[in-house]
C-alpha cells in the first residue's frame, strides 16, 4: 500500500510495473491526495499471475488539479489481472484524463473497474476515462466496467470502452505491402501499446518498460525499430 499528500503546486510522476510470476499472486493500492494546483501523471503496468490487482485512487482536494492516469494490463495463459481505478474531484476546476489498455491471450482474465465521481461542489470540471481491450485467444475474456458518478452540473465528463481483436482490415493493409501476417499482426500490437509510453518523462523508465513489454509480448526489436 502506498499513500502520497501532493501539496500545492506540485508534481509528481509516479510509474508501477508488477511482475507476479504465473504462479504467483500481487494485490497493490495506491492513493494521491492532491491540494490545489497539484499535478500527478502515473502510469501502471500490470502482468497477469493467478492473481494480479492493481488499485489506485486519486483525490483532487483543491481547485485546479491536473490528474493524468495511464496503464497496461496483460494476461496469457490462465491468468487473471484485475486493475481498479478511482477519481474523486471534490473541488472545482479539476482536469483528469484516463486511459487503460488491456490484451488478452490464450484463456486469460482481465477485470476492469473504473470510477469517476465529480462531487456537487466541483464545478467546472473536465474529467475523461477511457478503456481499450484486444483479446487475442478464443476463450480470452474481458469484463469492463467504467463508471461516471457526477453530481455537479457545469462539468464536462466521458467515459467508454472498446473490445475486440486485431483488426482485419489492418492486417490486410500491412500484408498488401509484403508484411506476413505474423509480423504484421505484431506491428499492430505495437501501435495499440507502445503508443502509451509516450507519457512516461523519464526515458530511462520508458526503455525498461518498453523492453519489459516486448519481452512479455515475444516481439523482436526488430519488429519494434530496435
């Protein structure tokens, strides 16, 4: 359990990779509370295991905070990976911004549980979550559950999901140009995953991330431009 008061004006960047063996179990919960002016960007990466849950909640308590939150979840064999969100704006002016991307192989488990409360004094506000699954095996499955509960009313707040495979016509696209279906599938894997790492400061962390996913991935370096 980790818990973290961001004081006025501050930032912070905060990055979690879990890396439960297949056997093993990992359960993690990490709270923000964030004064005003406060900024927190985190990014999560959660591997299944028999039992992974990553939970993190954060706290707007002043005006004008800047939340981003951005994670990756994946699970092969018969793994389960649970990642629970919670965001509660209690003062006005608040900007938060969620994405959550998950794939799925072989008979693999994901869980994902999102929650967005905008409280009746936290006017103005402008929050957004969103989650995008690829199930990649036959008994792969998804439950998905992102949720607004909002009870101001000049705010601005989404929230959606999105599950499916790799896109065909994608596929076709990239073979049409001599990729084979393999690579190419890789490629698109890339795009849908990679594309997030963007949003982590340090490239040092970025590099370990990015090669901790390929390896999880089995991609070469090749496929991802080394």
């Amino acid at each position: 359990m980790f818990d973290l008061k961001v004081g006025s004006g501050a930032e912070l960047d905060y990055v979690l990779a879990q890396q439960a063996g297949t056997r093993g179990r990992s359960v993690s919960q990490s709270s923000f509370w964030i004064s005003e002016g406060g900024k927190v960007k985190a990014f999560t990466v959660s591997k299944g295991s028999l039992l992974t849950r990553t939970q993190i909640n954060l706290y707007s308590e002043g005006e004008s905070t800047q939340t981003q939150l951005y994670g990756i979840f994946l699970g092969d064999d018969k793994s389960h990976v649970d990642v629970r969100t919670n965001s509660e704006h209690l003062k006005p002016k608040g900007v938060s911004t969620q994405v959550q991307k998950g794939i799925l192989f072989d008979e693999a488990r994901g869980v994902f549980n999102g929650k967005i409360t905008i409280a009746i004094d936290a006017q103005e506000v402008d929050a957004h979550m969103l989650n995008q699954n690829l199930l990649l095996g036959d008994l792969a499955e998804i439950d998905t559950k992102p949720e607004l509960d909002v009870y101001a009313d000049n705010v601005k707040a989404s929230h959606g999901a999105t599950v499916g495979s790799v896109n065909e016509d994608e596929l076709f696209y990239l073979q049409s140009r001599g990729i084979g279906r393999e690579q190419a599938q890789e490629l698109i894997i890339q795009g849908f995953v990679l594309s997030e790492l963007k949003h982590i400061e340090s490239e040092q962390v970025r590099t370990w991330i990015k090669n901790l996913l390929m390896k999880k991935l089995s991609v070469t370096k090749e496929v991802f431009g080394g």
